[in-house]
C-alpha cells in the first residue's frame, strides 16, 4: 500500500545518496588548471557577420567541441572557463570556406583575442554585395534537426506545441499529440525527465531551440522508440544586468494575449536570473462526426455535432541560482512553476436512426468543464572540471510535482426529432483530480582511454507516481449521488533503474578524422505496479532489459558524412494506458485502459547522408523500424451500441521510409528549408479476436521561406502537408496549412522589435479519421479557430545583452 511518509522518505534517501556523491566528487584531488578565454571578431572584409558557428575542439582529439557559440550582430565571440592545453579552432557560415586556427593557452597566455577572422566566399559568391546574415531556422547534427526557435517568427505568441507543428520530420494532431515517423517520441525538458512535458504549458518565447534526437545511443532512455524531442529553455550567461520585455495581443475566433519579463544578474561566481510569461486565448472548436453500426438495425446511424467554447490561461515562473565556488566546481538551482486553467463549454448533440434512416431519438448534452493544474520542478545540477580536460562528472537531481483537478457539470436534454424537449434534463457531474511526481536521480563520467578514444558510463534512476482519483455523480432526488459503477481510484507507481557504458572513437589526422564510431549498452529495469480501489483490481510488471546500440561515421571530406546507427528500444507503457477504469462521459463512444499491456520492443536501423555544397546543404535518411507486441489503440463496437476504445498489444508494425532536409540560400537576402519524409507502415496482428492488416504509404512535407526586405527586417512563408497516416483499423485524413511571419528591428541599436504572425492563413486546417471494422464504420472531422493574427513587441535592456535575448543567444542549458 501506498504511503505518502514513506514516498517521501525515498525521495530524500535517494537525494541525500546523489549528493554524497556529488561531495565526494568536489573532495578528489586534481591538479590545479588555468582559466582562460579566446575571443574575436568574425568579418567580411568590413562587414561583421552574425551567426556564423565557432567550435573549440581538444587536440589531438576532435571527436567532439569543448566550447561552441554564435558570433553576435557585431561579428564577436567569447569562449570562457577553458584550461591550459592545444586546441582547434573552426569558424563556419554558409556561403564561405571554413576557417582554421590551431590555439596553445598555457599559463602565461590564458587570454588569448584572435583578433579580426575573416571568412572567405566561396567561389561564384556573392562579390562586393553586402552579406546580411540570419540565424538559420534548422541546423543538422550528427544525430539529428536542431529548430532555433527565436529564428520560427510564424509562431510568434504561440507555444512549444506550435513551434513543433512547423519542424521538419515532426507531426501534430488536433489534440497535441507529436509523432516522429508515425511513433510518439520521448519528450525531455532540458535533457530531463519531467511531469512537465505538456507542449501546450512551454511558451514560445521561453524555448531556446528543440533538438530532434533520431535514433538516440545508449547514453539516453530506452524508452524512445521514435526517437527523441529535447526542448531547451533559454538561460542567460551575460554579465552584468540584463532583461526583455514582450507583449504580444491578436484575434483568432476569439482574443489572445501574451506577455513576458525577463531579467538576469552574472557577477563572479553568481549567476542569477528570473523569468515569467503568460498566455491566454479564447478558443473555438468544431467536430462532426458520423458512425454505422452494421449489426443493429434500429441504432444503425449514430450523427454526432460538436461546439466547444474554451479559454485557455497559462502562466509559467522560473528562477534559476548559478554559482561557482571555483574554476573546477560549478552549482545550479532551478525552480520552475506552472498554473494552466482551461474553462470548456462544450455542446454535444446526438441523433441515431435505423437502418432507414428514420428517426429513432435524439439528446443534446451540455458539459461546462473547469480544469486547473499547478506543477512546479526542482532540479539541482552538479559540473566538475579536471586537469585533464576531456574528463567530465556531472550530476543531476530534479523532482517535479504535478496537482490537476477538472470539475464538469453535465446537462443531457432529451429530444424529439423536431428537437422539442422530452421531460426533465438529466444532470450529472465529475471531478477528477490527479496528483503526481516524477524524480530523477543521474549521474554521468567520461574518461580518455586512448588519445582518440573515450568512455562514457553513467546511472539514472526514474521514479514515477500518480494518483487518480475520478468520481461521478448523479442528480437524484435533489442531490447529487455518486455513482460508483463510474467512478475510480487509480493508484500507479513506476520505478525505472538504469546504468549504461559507451565508447567512442576516432580515426585520423586531428583536423581530419575520417572514421568516428561508437558502441554502448544500456541496462534497464522496470518495476511498476497499479490499483483500482474501487474495483480490487490490481496489476504489477517487473521486467530487466538490455538495449544495445551502436554508430559508425566515415567523412570522405570536410563537407561530406556516411551515418549508420543502431539500437533496440523499448515503448512502455504509460499511466492513462493501463489505468483499466473506463471513462463513460461520453456514454456512446468510451474509452480506458488496458492493464494487461505488455511492453513494445524495437529494432531500430538507420543510414545518414549530409552533404554541403557552396550556398546549399542536404541531409538525407533511410530508416527501418521492427516493433513486437505494437501498442495501438483498438475501437470495439459492442452489441449495446457502445464504442469501447482501448490500447491493445498488436502482433507487429514494421516502419522503414526515408527523410531530406534541403537547405539552400541562392541570394542574399533569400534563404530556405524544404523538408520531405516519406514512410510504409505495415500494421499486420490481431486484437480481441478479429486479425488486423494495414499497409500505408504516408508522407509529410514542410518548406521555409526566409525573407530580408529591408534593413533590420526578416518575413518567413511556411508551407506544411501531412499524408493521411495509418491506423490499425482506418488512417487520419490529410492536413495541410501556411504561415506567415514579418519581423522588423527598431531603435538605434536594434533592441526593439515588432512582430507580426498569422497562422494558417487561408483557414484550409482541419483533422480527422476515417476507421472500419467488420461491423462499423466511423468518421469524424474537426477544425478549430487555427487562423489567428499576433502582434508582438519586445525590448531588451541591460549592461552586455544587446539583442541576445530577443536572437535566443543563450549558452544551453
């Protein structure tokens, strides 16, 4: 039995463990190690570029830079906090030849200035024109996509799940919920864990970048069979004071509004910064929908017309505590909160006829639904440094806090077919409340056991835990009673221990590694265990699981990479999906949970090609995916007339396709993203007795267009298509959709700017699904108010900030 004292307990055991290790890791002995810094300038001749890449890669081995950032809109750049030793420095911008520069800090020359680096065009370059750089929208890594968010200007006032809709290789549905080839990803905040991992509850305006993981090594979770979606807030590391402000307003169906403050404080060892945003928007939203049950004739059609009527308030705080007691240990508080109220009004009208199609009854059902969730995050993060500079330990530990409550009153009318009311309505209401934790406990080491070569091992433990708790009442006699054949307690508790070792390496001449590769394994195990108190219904999983992975890189050129990954994966199964409690709001289509859900495992292939030329770069991908024991939803409609939805486990998906990021910039003041991915899902098993096959060709596309048309302004077109996409029993219909954003710098410096964003605008996006089985067919589409216009100002203020706030100039957290 679950008790609330002990949980607790474990929680500060299991704290107290990490920082003994953290003391004892500041405690050991290293030699001491000088703190130096290289700066400079990036230029065209005259002309400063900004944004141009600089990495800082340790000799002899360059398997990976030490230090990276962006040139400002002055052309300069800091490297800080680096020891004394043989370096490599490397400076890239699209359009010009890449520079070198091999750097020796010691301990009478700490600060090193580069001075002016001037970057050479590339032939048939653009001569004596002006360069004016922007940040790009999309860069490549060697395992994935990187989306700048400052650099997204369509989704000016939105949220992190809008800044998604516009990534390449990245779909979203009408309700949220993000797919990477055809498979929910993991989602990370900052490279954690966390109960925060709604999108919706991320302002746009907070995110720094969101980095697309494809087929993630054994450093990272098993459980991330599509991959991987890490998104990284903004953090400051300027000196001094600095701050923005942002207010934003427009209009969809109904008014928006956002806002947003920022203010940071680095002097010496502190590093202190605060920021806070909101959001609030009215909402619109419509669904029709139409069902044929081919096996009851007098409930033969089912037509189903919805209206919702939503505001949408969203306020987030985050603090952050840096310090740095010396040049080898470095500390970091974090403390975030969230509020997110939802109020709903949803109209639910439902008409059934025979096989006919005459009139058999009609209701109309009226749900006023007031929804309020609070979390908050802790996280302590923990960076040693050593004499040997490619030796790292760091450490991590976070809890955060999740209490949502939704309380909904419900009036059924009862209808005849001219829709004159049949006696009195019924009434009802619900309230479900939910409170929940999640805590990660990780550590992370990594040593040099050759010149090229390194190991790189580490824990991570992952501690889930929920309670459910959803009660539903009727209206009986003048009171409301509750009505336990509909209500539940569901308990659930997960516990996910893992440890993992990797080794990587290199081969070649330090500036010209030819081959890199990397082998690993990670070693889970999962105990996780539920109960229904209304029902004595309880379940437990234990299970140990070893997930190889393995790369393998060959660049036959500076400007040309081969990439092979592979790795198994595993899909667990979550709360809401083993949570048998069935959810009867809507009385004719219900669904729950399946607690007997044995967990998917994958075998995931993947073969990377990149190339770039003078003014253009691509980036190709062919995948394959093997996926037993397939977690998929399953609609099974009952002889009543009820369509019971509930997870099951399939026999197989097999998943292999292919995806290209083309970017090209062919003028000065043009640039663009063409984005395709193409993939065949073949779903072939078998759920609750009936054997399943699909077999679907799916493909999405994505285009940016980046637009300087004057001095200090930028406009972006965005063009998005989504294929229908399979589903075991049918497929979701086609979206597609345009953008649009203009963004303009004001004052002297540049420290103002006004923004403007419309979102799809020629209103074409709609959702749906089309699924039929041996005794139904069921249709259902929906739009909601996606046309909307943002006006957005923003200012920065402060001793060093310029405009990095505004760029999303930030070190990573």
């Amino acid at each position: 039995m679950f008790s609330p004292k002990g949980f607790i307990f474990l929680q500060l055991r299991n704290l107290r463990f990490v920082l003994f290790i953290l003391m004892c890791s500041v405690s050991m002995s290293a030699a001491a190690q000088q703190s130096g810094s290289i700066t400079g300038t990036v230029a065209d001749k005259n002309t400063p570029l900004e944004f141009a890449t600089v990495n800082l890669y340790n000799l002899p081995d360059t398997l990976k830079p030490v230090r990276n950032s962006l040139t400002d809109a002055t052309g300069k750049f800091t490297l800080e906090n680096l020891s004394a030793g043989r370096y490599l420095l490397t400076v890239s911008l699209i359009g010009y030849k890449p520079y070198h520069q091999n750097i020796n800090l010691n301990k009478e020359q700490s600060i090193i200035d580069a001075g002016t680096i001037t970057l050479i065009a590339e032939a048939k370059q653009l001569g004596d024109v002006t360069v004016t750089s922007t940040k790009p929208v999309i860069q490549k890594t060697n395992r994935g996509l990187v989306l700048n968010a400052a650099s997204t200007l369509t989704q000016a006032g939105g949220t992190a799940t809008d800044l998604l809709r516009n990534t390449p290789t990245v779909v979203v549905d009408e309700d949220g919920n993000i797919t990477l080839r055809g498979k929910t990803p993991l989602i990370l905040i900052n490279g954690r864990n966390s109960a925060i991992t709604n999108t919706e509850q991320i302002a746009a305006s907070a995110v720094e970048r969101i980095e697309i993981i494809n087929n993630p090594s054994a450093q990272f979770d098993a459980n991330s069979e599509a991959g991987i979606i890490n998104i990284v807030l903004k953090k400051n590391r300027q000196n001094g004071t600095n701050g923005a402000l942002a207010i934003g307003t427009g209009f969809g169906a109904k008014a928006r509004f956002n806002s947003a403050a920022m203010i940071s404080h680095k002097t010496g060892n502190w590093n202190l910064s605060l920021a806070y945003d909101n959001r609030f928007a009215g909402r619109i939203r419509k669904i029709n929908a139409e069902r044929q049950s081919f096996d009851i004739p007098d409930q033969y059609y089912l037509i189903q017309h919805r209206n919702d009527n939503r505001l949408d308030q969203l306020q987030n705080l985050r603090a952050v505590i840096g310090f740095s007691p010396d040049t080898k240990n470095s500390f970091e508080l974090e403390a975030v909160g969230v509020l997110d109220y939802q109020d709903n009004h949803e109209d639910l009208n439902n008409t059934i006829r025979n096989n006919n199609k005459a009139f058999t009854s009609r209701n109309d059902r009226f749900s006023n639904e007031y929804e309020r969730g609070k979390e908050a995050e802790f996280v302590l993060n923990y960076g040693r440094k050593f004499a040997n500079k490619k030796v790292s330990l760091t450490g991590m530990v976070s809890t955060s806090i999740e209490r949502d409550g939704q309380n909904t009153g419900i009036t059924t009318k009862f209808l005849t077919e001219s829709d004159g009311q049949i006696g009195d309505p019924q009434l009802q209401r619900t309230n479900n409340h939910e409170n929940g934790s999640t805590t990660n406990i990780k550590v992370d080491f990594a040593h040099p056991v050759t010149e090229n070569g390194m190991i790189e091992t580490g824990y991570k433990a992952t501690l889930r835990y929920l309670d459910a708790n959803f009660q539903s009442l009727n209206y009986e006699n003048g009171v409301y009673t509750p009505n336990p054949i509909a209500s539940s307690n569901f308990r659930f508790n997960e516990n996910v221990h893992a440890w993992y070792v990797q080794y990587s390496a290199a081969a070649g001449k330090a500036n010209n590694q030819k081959w890199k590769y990397d082998i690993g394994v990670r070693m889970e195990e999962t105990g996780n265990n539920g109960t229904v108190k209304t029902t004595n219904q309880n379940f437990s999983n234990q299970y140990f699981k070893l997930f190889p992975s393995a790369g393998l890189a060959f660049n036959p050129s500076s400007s040309e990479t081969w990439r092979f990954n592979y790795s198994r994966k595993i899909n667990r199964p979550g709360f809401g999906q083993l949570n048998p409690f069935i959810d009867v709001t809507d009385t004719l289509n219900q669904h729950g949970g399946n607690p007997t859900l044995k967990p998917e495992l994958i075998h995931s292939f993947e073969l990377g090609y990149n190339k770039d030329w003078n003014k253009i770069s691509y980036y190709a991908v062919a995948y394959y995916r093997n996926a037993s024991n397939s977690i998929r939803q399953f609609t099974l409609l009952q002889t009543n007339g009820v369509a019971l939805s509930i997870p099951q486990n399939f026999g197989s998906v097999i998943t292999y396709g292919i995806e290209n990021v083309f970017t090209a910039k062919p003028f000065s003041k043009y640039d663009f993203n063409l984005s395709a991915s193409l993939y065949k899902q073949n779903i072939k098993g078998s759920a609750a007795g009936q054997e399943l096959s699909n077999d679907v060709v799916s493909w999405h596309g994505k285009l940016i267009n980046n637009f300087i048309l004057w001095k200090g302004s930028k406009l972006q077109l965005t063009g998005v298509y989504n294929s229908p996409i399979a589903l075991p029993q049918g497929k979701r219909i086609a979206t597609y959709y345009a953008d649009m954003g203009f963004q303009q710098k004001l004052g002297k410096k540049g420290n103002g700017r006004l923004s403007l964003a419309v979102t799809d605008i020629f209103n074409t996006l709609k959702y749906g699904s089309e699924l039929k089985a041996s005794n139904f067919s069921y249709n259902r589409y929906g739009k909601v108010d996606s046309r909307a216009i943002v006006v957005t100002f923003a200012y920065t203020f402060g001793t060093s900030f310029k405009e990095k706030l505004l760029e999303n100039k930030y070190s990573n957290d």
